[in-house]
C-alpha cells in the first residue's frame, strides 16, 4: 500500500460572485496525517468538496499522486483511492449496519455494477466486512437498520464506511463533532489505528485532537492559507493565534 | 493529555454483551430494531448451509404448488371443463405479479417512481403480437415457450432507450420524464399504424404450432401454465437481483444517492442498469399478456396500467420483495371479482388506495411486519381483543360506505341500466328513506364507535411500542 501525496495548487473557488476559496495551495505529504483548522465559514468544508469532487473547481488544480483529479466526478476520484466522510452523517440509514460497510467494499473488491454475483455467496468480501465490523466496535450491531444506531455508533460507521474500500486517501470531515468526551477518545483511537500507513486529511475544531493527531496542520482562513507546518510552529505562530487560536484561549 | 487519548472508551464493549445476552428481555427487545426487510430476508451468518437452502426454497415451493393447484379447486367436475372466469382471473394474476415485482424493483428497491412502466410492458406485448404473427407465418421458429422471452429483450431494448433519457435525473424529476414518456408512447400507438395497429390495436393467433412440448396452446389451462412457469422464473430472477451487488446499490441510491457516489458508484448508472433490468421483466409480462387475449391495443401501454403497477406494490407493500405480489393477487381479484359484483368496484380501489396511503403508508406486509416485534416480544395476545372489539363497527361502516356508494350507482348508472338493486334476494327500493337512512346511520354511528375503538387500540399499541423502544434503549 502506498499512499500518494494530495497536491493542490492555486484552487479557486466562487459561488456566483462571492469567492469561497481563493488561490489555495496546500501539500499533503504521502502517509501523513494533516489537519485543516480555521474558523467558521474559512472553507474547510468546501476545500473539502472540491477535493472529492463534489463541488467543481473554479480554477487551479488538484493531483493526488500522479492523477489530475479536478474536474472529475466523484465516483471517479473514489475509484482513484480517494475516500471521504462528511460532517453531517451520510450513511445508508435503511440498510443493515452489515450492508453499509459491505457496500463500501464493493467497488474497490471488483464487483462494478454485477447482477449475477450473489453477495451472500462472496465468502472474502463478507469477511472483510465482518472483520471491518469487528474493528469498528460494530459487530454486535451488524443487523441494525443504520438509521437506528446512536450518534456516535453512526459517526463509527461514517468512518468504517469511508476507509473500507481501501482508500489510500481519506479525508475526515469533522470526525468528532457533537461527540462526548469519551466517544471523542474511542473516535481518535479509531481514526489512528485505521489511517496507519494512509495519507489522511481531517478537518476539525477539537484542537486537543488536532495536536494529537496530526503531522501537519494547516490553517485557513477567509479562503487563504495563512500558516501550515508541524502542530509546535503552528501553536507558536502569532498570525494564527490572532486569527483563531487566541480567540479560543481567550 | 496523550494518554489519556490512546485508551479507547470501553462503552462499545459493554453494550456487546448486554445484546448478547440470549433469551433475556432487552436482547429479544433488541432484535425488533431490525434493518430493511428486503436486505434481511437473507442470514449471512451462523445458519447452516442446509438449513439456508430449506428457509429459502420452501416459500417459492408454496407459491408453485399453490399457482399450480389453484385452477383445480374451480374445476367443474359435472362438466369436466375449467372455470374460465377462475383461470382468466388467475391468468391476469400471474402476469401482474411479473409487472408489479418489475415495477418495484424501481419504486420499492431504488426509490424511482415510473409512470412509464406500462409502456415496457406494453411494449413486450406488442413486439409478442409480431413475433407470434411470424412465427405462424414460418418466419420465426421459436418455440411458444420461449416467446416470453423474446418479449423480455424487447422490453430490454426499449427499456435501454428510454432508461437513457429517464436515468439522467432521480426522484421528482425522474417521474416526470417518465410522465413524458408514456404520454407519448400512447400517442405513437394510436398514429403509428404499422406497429401499434392505431386505436383498435393489433390481434393474432397464439397456435403457432411450435412448442417444446408439442402443446397446441389452444386451451386456456396451457397458456395458465405458461404463465405460472414464467412468473416463477421471473420472479426469482427478480429476488435473486435484491441479493446482488447492483441491486444492493440501489437499494443504496434510494436511500442516499450522493453517499452511493463516494463508495465508487455513478448513481446513474445504478439508475439505467436497475431500470433496463426492470424492463426486461416487465417485457416478459406483456408477453404473457399477448399471448393470453390475442390482442394488444393502447391500453397496454397507456398511464392507467402503470398507476395499477404503483396501486398493487403501494397496496401490497413496496418496502418488501413479496409486498407487490400480495398487492397484484388483491389488485386483480378485485378487478376480476368485485367488478362483477358491482359498477363502482372502481371507487372501492380508490378509497382501498387513500385509506392505505394514509394509515398504512408501509402496505399489507408493512401492517404485518409492525406486528414483527410485539410477537417476538410474545405480547401479540394483548392486541387480540381491541382487534375484536374493533370487528363490528368496521363492519358497519364499511356496511353503510358501501351501501351509499351502491345507492347513489343504482339511481344513476343502474338506472340507466334497468338493474334492479337486490339484497339476499330482496329487491330493494332504491327511492325510498329507508336503505339510504340505515346506510346513513351505519356509516355515522359505526364511525363514530371504530373511531373510539380506534383510540382504545392506539394506546394499547402505543403502550406496547413504547414499553418495547425503553427496554432496547437501556440495553
């Protein structure tokens, strides 16, 4: 498994005539875990989008290893091992716990849009599922409709379904929002066992997270970029910890 | 700090126990929070092979010795000949269980609402028509057995054509277009004479003379087979599709399509694929169709079929693979029965239709299934007797509703008609108070009582409901 670096360069963003992401340039080194921090309304999430494609670019461009991605629909930036979680859990609330993960695994296993595989004949796919499920602290609730697990069950089951398919990229949006403290601490656990070895992309607000997690963090605000680099120049920065630091210690 | 993030919380740990917990209360409470029917009627785990192989081929057992048997029990002994009512009822039946499982697979499975799902039927039946015409002719030697199947790629390739087109958009946009399309394919019937045979539609003759087994298809009792053959293997195609990974990915779709995209899947190829494989089904029933009357005209492809499609898998219940098949059984039975019983079987449909939407959004088998809990918990007895209670003044407004809706039929079309309203042999006077007053109080009174029976079972239920979601949130 290699991981490839994220690369983005000179992204723009508009929504009709207000400038969402303006000229972003970011590296994300290959196999390592980088944050994104900023206030409300920075972009985190939209950079987010534009990265996953579900949002296109205004300008500029975005590579993941060697692959030019932007412009591309989503499912093709997913089938380049480039996986995402959203903020706002977005599961298969009608489906089993089971299917959820299972379906995750689907593409990436070589199923594509088979009509003649019988799933519950395909003995290594329902493995890795279980196995999965077992990771996730799941395993007990397989047969549960989605929809029906507790928050933090669901926001497991966000992550177990972002990194099921192999990806060698993920991105996390907000992982532990609305999380308590020690859901918080079995999310972080997760997120580190799992990511190992992956190039990972996390927005978050919980700074004790941030620091804990990752190996480069990146501060944007107001669209821009203003600080990125390891989490001790990050802490000692000045700009930042007027723009956005300094307002939480205060 | 660090330390204190590396140990995990042991929350998950505890909660896998107390689920476990075998036989005790909270872990049977457990189980009523149970996923999607349509994704559970298989086990991944912990069951026998053997065992499997019993649960899943018993009910399609049933089903066939039932279909088989069902023509029997309507045999006139006395004259040694079949019912022809029964089997052409019976006949209707099997196809419409095809066309409304077809139906499902996008309503039900991928949360699509077509209109245009008659047209596909349609289509098979008319494409049926020409290649029954050729055969008899010495053009096509395909055996009668296998023309079903022949109807289903036509039903395929149109399917692909307009699937195209509709798959582009989901949900309301997606009914819409297909709204377009059946507009204009009932149009194109009436102009396009050379296929479609204008209004009067095309006929021909099902005694093509090739079969595999050397049968004539002259008899009724033979296309009935025909048709019990194909449905069973159209349906089970048809189940087999839920247990795949593309029907899997609608499932997905339907429920939250832009997810389906950043797990590798283009939603809309999920979208065209579900909707060419449902065409292909479709087909296959307006084959039978053909096959059956002789004769296609526009009304097999027109909107009134495909609203009869949404009417059977609604009524059935479109959130379970059997749901529509339940729906088509009691769809046609009314047509085939009530219709003969009376002129406004229609309005009976229609009010079946509102009343269900309204109070039982999930169908027969979602009524069903919301039982699914309270007997595993073992406390269905304690709905017994509000179910009892509620018997009588059902009955009566249903006596009175009826009633008033046969009263006001007989002084208008019955009229026109020169029929005579008659009960037990009785013929009533459809002019004086009296019929018109007992229906009156009938519907008002009984109203009045099921409405507080009513209440008296929803606060038995919700008691129930409510005792069970407590015991499975303090697991």
């Amino acid at each position: 498994m290699t991981a490839p670096p994220v690369t983005l360069r000179n992204v723009h963003k508009s929504f009709g005539p207000i400038e969402i992401i303006r000229g972003v340039s970011m590296d994300v080194a290959a196999g390592e875990r980088h944050a994104l921090i900023g206030p409300n309304g920075a972009g985190k999430t939209t950079l987010f989008n534009l990265i996953s494609g579900r949002f296109p670019i205004t300008s500029g461009e975005i590579r993941v290893g060697e692959n030019r991605i932007d412009g591309l629909p989503p499912h093709r930036i997913n089938r380049l091992g480039v996986s995402r979680s959203f903020q706002i859990t977005s599961i298969f609330h009608r489906l089993s716990v089971f299917e959820n993960i299972r379906c995750g695994l689907l593409w990436s296993s070589g199923y594509r849009y088979s009509f003649w595989h019988p799933l519950a004949r395909q003995r290594a796919l329902n493995e890795e599922t279980e196995r999965l499920l077992e990771e996730l602290n799941l395993a007990a609730r397989r047969d549960t409709m989605a929809g029906l697990l507790s928050y933090a069950e669901q926001r497991a089951l966000e992550i177990g379904m972002t990194i099921a398919g192999g990806a060698n990229v993920i991105l996390l949006d907000e992982p532990t929002a609305g999380m308590s403290h020690s859901e918080t601490e079995y999310a972080v656990a997760l997120i580190r066992r799992v990511t190992q070895g992956r190039t990972l992309v996390m927005v978050e607000h919980d700074m004790k997270v941030v620091f804990y997690l990752a190996d480069t963090i990146t501060v944007l605000v107001y669209g821009q970029i203003i600080a990125s680099g390891p989490p001790v120049e990050i802490r000692g920065n000045r700009a930042v910890q007027e723009a956005y630091l300094g307002a939480l210690a205060a | 700090m660090s330390e204190k993030l590396t140990s995990p919380a042991r929350a998950g740990e505890v909660e896998t126990r107390s689920v476990e917990g075998e036989g005790d209360r909270v872990g049977t409470y457990a189980k009523m929070l149970r996923a999607d029917p349509i994704t559970l009627t298989r086990r991944y785990a912990a069951t026998s092979p053997a065992r499997r192989a019993g649960e899943v081929l018993l009910p399609w057992l049933l089903a066939l010795a039932v279909a088989v048997v069902l023509p029997w029990l309507f045999y006139d002994f006395h004259h040694a000949r079949h019912s022809g009512f029964a089997l052409s009822m019976f006949s209707q039946m099997g196809m419409m269980i095809i066309f409304a499982l077809s139906f499902n697979m996008l309503m039900g499975q991928a949360g699509l609402l077509s209109f245009c799902h008659s047209v596909l039927f349609g289509f098979g039946g008319y494409s049926t028509v020409h290649f029954l015409d050729s055969a008899g002719a010495g053009n096509l030697p395909v055996p009668m057995e296998l023309m079903p199947l022949l109807a289903g790629f036509s039903g395929l390739g149109l399917a692909i054509a307009v699937g195209y087109v509709a798959s582009k958009q989901r949900s309301t946009a997606f009914a819409m277009i297909t709204l377009g399309i059946v507009q204009l394919v009932t149009t194109a019937a009436t102009m396009f004479h050379h296929f479609f045979g204008g209004e009067g539609g095309i006929k021909t003759d099902r005694e093509i003379g090739i079969s595999l087994f050397g049968l004539e298809y002259a008899k009724s009792i033979e296309v009935y087979y025909l048709i019990v053959a194909w449905m069973m293997i159209a349906a089970i195609a048809m189940y087999y599709h839920t247990g795949t990974p593309l029907g899997r990915m609608a499932n997905a779709c339907r429920d939250n399509h832009e997810r389906a995209q950043f797990v590798g899947y283009d939603p809309r190829m999920v979208r065209f694929l579900q909707f060419a494989l449902s065409g292909f089904f479709a087909g296959i029933g307006g084959g039978l169709f053909a096959i059956t009357y002789e004769i296609v005209t526009f009304d097999a492809v027109a909107a009134p079929l495909a609203a009869n499609a949404l009417l059977m898998a609604y009524i059935g219940g479109a959130t379970t693979f059997v749901g529509p098949v339940l729906g088509a059984v009691l769809i046609t039975a009314m047509q085939s029965g009530v219709s003969l019983m009376s002129n406004s079987w229609l309005i009976y449909v229609g009010v079946l239709f509102i009343a269900m939407v309204t109070f039982a959004p999930a169908g027969l088998t979602g009524i069903v299934l919301a039982h699914a809990p309270i007997a595993r918990a073992g406390m269905l007895r304690r709905l017994l007797v509000p179910y009892l209670r509620m018997v009588v003044p059902a009955l009566l407004v249903l006596l009175g509703f009826v009633g008033l809706v046969e009263l006001s039929s007989f002084l208008t079309i019955g009229a026109a008609q020169g029929k005579q309203l008659a009960l037990f042999g009785h013929s009533l006077a459809i002019t004086s108070t009296t019929p018109w007053l007992v229906s009156l109080i009938c519907l008002g009174g009984g109203g009045y009582w099921l409405s507080r029976e009513a209440t008296r079972f929803r606060s038995v239920w919700d008691d129930l409901s409510a005792g069970l979601r407590t015991a499975s949130a303090a697991r």
